[in-house]
C-alpha cells in the first residue's frame, strides 16, 4: 500500500509541475489585438529631406479636403470631417512627421485618428426663483429636448488601404514625379466602419 501511495503521490506531484511549466510557457494576449509586427502600414521611406517630404504631405492632404491646424517643416497635422448619416459625424485627424533617414533621404510616419459623434438628447435647465432659498435649476425640455453632438467613440485607423493610398498621394506630390502620372482616388467615406450604438 506504501509503495501505490508513493507511486500515486508521484504522478501527482509531476502533473502538478508539468501543469505550472505550461502555464508559464504560456505568453499574454495582447492588449486588443496590438502586435508590433513587421509591416510597415505608418510609414514609407522617400528620397528626399524631410522638409521636401512633409511638404508633400501637406499637399497630398490639402488636394484631399483636409485642413491643415500646424505645419512644421518635419511635422504636419489635418483634419477632415464626413458626415455618414444625419445623426453621426466622423473627424479625422492625421498627424504627419518625417525624420532623417540614415544614408540620406527621410522616413514619413503617419498616423491617424478617427473620432465619432452623435446626436444626443440633452434637456435644457432653466432658474426658478424660490423664496427663502434663492435660485434653483430644474431641467425643463424645451420643445422636447436639445440635440447636441456628443463624442461616442475614438479609434486608431488601422485600415492599411487607407494609409496606402495616402502615401501614393505623397510620392504624387514629391519633386520629379511625371505630371501625367494620375493620383490615386480616394473615397468620400471614414477609413474604418461606422459603428452605431444600440438603442
């Protein structure tokens, strides 16, 4: 009976181990899916200073319908806004920046957010006066309530068509390009899918 006992006591003691080894073998998720893999959807490498390569940025965005908020000769940030339906409004801020590049050239990273907002309704207070107690506020809906936009969600646009074809446009724009080479079109859409909430 000792020696079963040993035997059993053994086998569990080497399931237990074994169990802690795989367990620790065993890497993390990654926060929402982020990898930091090889492919370089933010960024492109050009042939020239990267003033010369923001420049082009700036034009590539401009030609798009996009308002530039700063410039800088290695940094430029832009907006645009989309309206998919009545009550949901899309912004998109891209924020360019070009760097050196060892051996010449520039590297151009560019990265962009998507910001989404909705109608919602929001009742209107308006002051009551109360002796012996002064002024309260009490919501009252003013012809049913007030609409306004309120931010309901905010992304980082990973959609590498989209970041592809801003690239393109500014290869386009850089010095040397053949003037009869067409730009690539782009949509009238967000990057990434509209998401709407659930009632």
């Amino acid at each position: 009976m000792r020696f079963h006992r040993s035997v059993a006591l053994a086998v569990v003691l080497v399931a237990a181990l074994a169990a802690c080894g795989s367990n620790r073998s065993k890497s993390q998720a990654p926060p929402l899916g982020e990898v930091f893999g090889a492919e370089d959807t933010y960024s492109r490498s050009y042939p020239v200073v990267p003033a010369v390569a923001c420049e082009a940025a700036r034009r590539a965005l401009l030609g798009q319908g996009y308002l530039i908020g700063r410039m800088t000769p290695e940094a430029v940030e832009a907006t645009k806004n989309f309206q998919p339906e009545s009550d949901i409004h899309t912004q998109l801020a891209v924020r360019t920046t070009c760097v050196p590049k060892a051996g010449g050239g520039s590297i151009v990273f560019i990265n962009a957010v998507q910001e989404r907002y909705a109608l919602k309704a929001q009742s209107s207070s308006a002051s009551v006066g109360v002796s012996m107690i002064g002024s309260v506020s009490v919501p009252i809906p003013i012809g049913g309530s007030n609409a306004n936009l309120v931010r309901v969600g905010s992304n980082t646009v990973q959609n590498q068509e989209f970041y592809s074809r801003l690239f393109d446009r500014v290869n386009f724009y850089l010095p040397g390009t053949p003037i009869d080479t067409p730009p690539p079109p782009e949509p009238d859409i967000p990057p990434d899918p509209v998401i709407r909430e659930q009632e």
